[in-house]
C-alpha cells in the first residue's frame, strides 16, 4: 500500500497524484515537489489515502510517481511570490518577441520554476509552431533557459479563467479537465439550439456543462412517449408538444385548444401499447392520461371541461344545476323599444313592479319635457320685459339733431343690414327696445335673447311684433324694404344730408 496525495500547480489543469514520503501532508497544505521538470511549489487539494498497486496504476499510468520534498514554510511562500512577479514581468517581453517574428501563436504565461532551472513560456496554436528562433531570442531577452509549451484552447480559458453564459465561474477551471469530452450530440439530446454562439463557451469550443445533464435527459426521452404522439385522456385525444425533463413533465395540447402539463409517472400504459412493446421487443411507454392526474390540475378551464363531461354522461344530474351555472344558457330578455306604444305592452312573467317601471318615462322623454318647460319659461319673461317696456315714458327726440350730437348703439347686424340702413336710420330716432333694454336685463335675471333670423335684422322684427299690443298708441316704426342695390346707398347718403 502507497499513501498518495493530489497536488495542484499554477499551470496545471489537472491534479497530479504524488508520494506523501512521510511529510504529514493534509489537505490545504502548500508543499514542495519533485517533478520531472524540476522542483515546484504546489497545493495539495485533498486528503492522503492508501492505494494499492492497481489502483495507482489506474491513477497515473505509466507514469512515475514523484515524492513531495517537504511541506513549504513562510520562507518558501514569500520566494514563491516572488518567481510570480517575475514571471509578471517577463511576460510583455515574451509577448513582443512573439509579434516581431510573426509566429501563428497566442502567448499565454511566463512561469519561473521553484528550484531556478528553467523558464516555462506557455502558448496555444491550433497547429505545430517552429518556435526554435524564439527560444534563442527569449533565452537572450532574460538571461535563464527557456523551455516553450503548447497548450489547447481549453487548457487556456482554465489558466485564465472567466466567467460563462450563466454567469458562474467557467467549469474548466473550477472542476478541471477530468471529465469526458463534450460533443454535439449531447446538445441535440437536449434540445439546444445549435448555434455556435448559444453552445459555445469563452473557449470557443463546446460548453463543458453540456456534459452536466445529458445522462439524465437520455434517460427522460428513454421512458417517455415519443413527441408528437397522440395519447388518450378524459377530454378526447392530445398531442405531446413539449418535453419538462427537470420536471419530468410533458406538455399535452387537448382537443380544444388547452395547453396541460402532465408528471410522467402518472400517466400509464393502455394494453395496446403493452402487447406493442412485447411484440417489438422494445420497452413499453406510457400513453393514456388517467382523471385523477386531471382533478389534480388547478387549471379552471380542465375543471369546468370535466364538471361539463360528468353532466353530458349523466354522472350528475342536470337537476342540481341552477340557473346561474356557467353551463346553462341564460334566458334573453325581450329589448323593450323607446317608444310610448312600447312600454304599455307587458313581457310574459313579468311581475307588478316591472311592469310599473316599464310605463315610467324613459330619458328621452325626460329630456323633450324639461326643453319644453325651458322654452315656455323664456317666452313668459319675454312677455313681462316687452309690458315694462309699454309702461316706461319715453322722450321725444330730434331726428336731425339726434343725427348729428349722439351716435345710438346699433344691435349687431350683418354687414350688408347695416349698409343698408345706413342713409335711412340716421334722421330717424332710437328704436324704443334699444332704450329699454338695460332695463329689460335688471327686471329680468337672465334677459332673453330673440332669435336671429335672416332677413330679420337681427331679431328686431320679433322684438316689434311683441311691443305692439303692450305699446298702445304708440306709433310703431315704418317696414323699410331692403335693397341690394346701389342707388339705395347713394339716396340714402343725399337723404342725411
């Protein structure tokens, strides 16, 4: 039996196994090993354990199994820190010499080995790299041997590191290179899109958690109905539309149009498909949905379809629905007309105080009643404006003198009333519902304003057809015929004069 332990070095994407030689190395410890590069300084990532022969060939091969020197003191971490900065340093000028010789490689680190014997200068390339012109030049560029290593693009994105897709550190350097090669088969079984970009990891290669969860999809699909097969359930046929492998659930699209999703293991197997599976040698999938699986559902629409099923076979009585079931018709209601013919007809079944509100006036008559009422009101204050008028003592004036001192105030007329009138209404006097009509306004509240018309200056010819049975023996103004000529405005411009 050998005591073996895992150690961990910067450049290294895997853990290699080592002699615990008697050091009492545990794990977290830093140690010092002897490697076939030279002596390096290392993390050992887990406890020692005793192997036997077989196993240890199982572990490393062929290989050699190297002892661990000793484990590292504080004098040995603060020399290690400083073979890291130098290697730091060195890096640009590696970088450089790269560009000025125009090699085909990307350089990745500079490590300077613990014991001093050689600088490793690791770099990726897709292809072989003569790289013998280089080591000349670095070995000149920092005064140490050089020893130059290729490494893949994988072991690069695990040395630098990085964050992926789901924003978790990148596997590769996290959990290492130990697991099997991920190919794209494994993101046809899940259902992956396969684009480049959506399966690709910062390597550029295929994401390593591909790997992760095919077993477990391989074994879904295994036991599961085939997609867009057609399978029986209390509502009529359905089609499987969507796998739910974390869930272990398919998604089944039913005869209406409704989207379910059902666990696997409540589905079972009619015996069609067990004679099937035993004819055909193949195992024997589930293909009939029970109701319970159903019931148990929280969807609203497969309740009222089953609810719905149990009333058509006759499980539950049509007797114990009401009439505000959801499955029952409600009764329509006669649309009663506007019209007062209308709403003397009764509606069958109708009760006394339905019939009552139906002989009630609708709003539409409402509305034609209160303008009726608004319309008398506003002739009745018409009439006792035009009766204070009557009653009002009125001054004589002078048609020439009033002409030339004072300018009455014209009610608003249209353009061509006033051109009109223009000759003619300045010898004569102030109409009399002009002078009255401030007062008119004080008696009254709101004073009511005359209709226009055209052709009826401005409502001065109802105004005057009101005054004439309040005014007695008053002389009532003379009906001018309008002319829409010329000659009217020149005579009437002779006529003021």
């Amino acid at each position: 039996m050998t005591s073996v332990i895992p150690v961990k070095f910067a450049y290294a994407v895997r853990d290699l196994w080592f002699d615990q030689n008697g050091t009492d190395a545990q794990e977290g410890d830093h140690v010092i090993c002897s490697t076939e590069r030279g002596t390096e300084i290392g993390l050992a990532t887990g406890p020692a354990k005793e192997v036997s022969r077989e196993e240890l060939t199982n572990m490393i091969g062929n290989a050699t199994l190297k002892p661990v020197l000793r484990i590292a003191t504080d004098a040995d971490l603060d020399y290690a820190n400083t073979l890291a900065i130098r290697g730091d340093e060195a890096f640009p000028a590696f970088r450089n010499l790269v560009l000025q010789s125009g090699l085909d490689m990307k350089p990745v680190g500079v490590e300077y080995l613990f014991g001093g014997e050689k600088a490793v200068c690791y770099f990726a390339a897709e292809e072989r790299v003569d790289f013998r012109q280089l080591v000349r030049d670095m070995s000149h560029e920092l005064h140490q041997r050089i020893d130059m290593r290729q490494i893949g693009v994988r072991e690069e994105a695990a040395l630098v590191g990085g964050f992926g897709h789901c924003g978790q550190e990148l596997c590769c350097a996290r959990f290492g290179l130990s697991f099997e090669p991920v190919s794209i088969r494994m993101a046809k079984e899940q259902d992956l899109p396969l684009t480049s970009n959506k399966i690709s990891g910062a390597c550029g290669r295929l994401m390593c958690c591909l790997r992760y969860e095919f077993e477990a999809y391989r074994d879904f699909k295994g036991r599961a109905p085939k997609r867009n097969a057609v399978i029986d359930t209390p509502l009529g046929k359905a089609k499987i539309i969507e796998y739910d492998t974390p869930k272990e659930q398919l998604a089944l699209r039913i005869e209406n149009g409704k989207v379910v999703r059902i666990p696997l293991s409540e589905m079972v197997a009619s015996e069609a498909a067990v004679k099937k599976s035993e004819d055909l040698h193949c195992p024997c999938r589930p293909d009939t949905v029970v109701r319970a699986s159903l019931e148990k559902l929280s969807s609203p629409d497969v309740q009222m379809a089953l609810a719905e099923l149990d009333r058509k076979m006759g499980v539950v009585p049509e007797d114990t629905f009401d009439t505000a079931d959801i499955f029952v018709e409600p009764k329509r209601r006669k649309r009663r007309s506007r019209r007062r013919g209308a709403a003397q007809e009764a509606v069958e079944g109708e009760t006394p105080a339905q019939e009552k509100k139906a002989a009630a006036p609708t709003t539409g008559e409402k509305r034609t009643r209160r303008r009726r009422r608004k319309r008398a009101g506003a002739g009745a204050t018409a009439n006792t404006a035009s009766e204070a008028t009557a009653k009002t003592p009125q001054k004589p004036q002078d048609a020439s003198a009033g002409a030339a001192d004072q300018k009455p105030k014209e009610p608003r007329r249209r353009r061509r009333h006033r051109k009109a009138s223009a000759g003619a209404g300045a010898q004569q006097s102030q109409p009399q519902h002009m002078a009255t009509q401030p007062k008119q306004q004080a008696q009254a509240g709101k004073p009511a304003k005359p209709k226009r018309r055209p052709g009826d200056r401005g409502g001065q010819q109802a105004q005057s057809q009101q005054q004439k049975p309040a005014a007695e023996g008053a002389a009532a103004p003379k009906r001018r015929r309008r002319r829409r000529r010329r000659g009217n405005k020149q005579g009437g411009e002779n006529t003021a004069e």
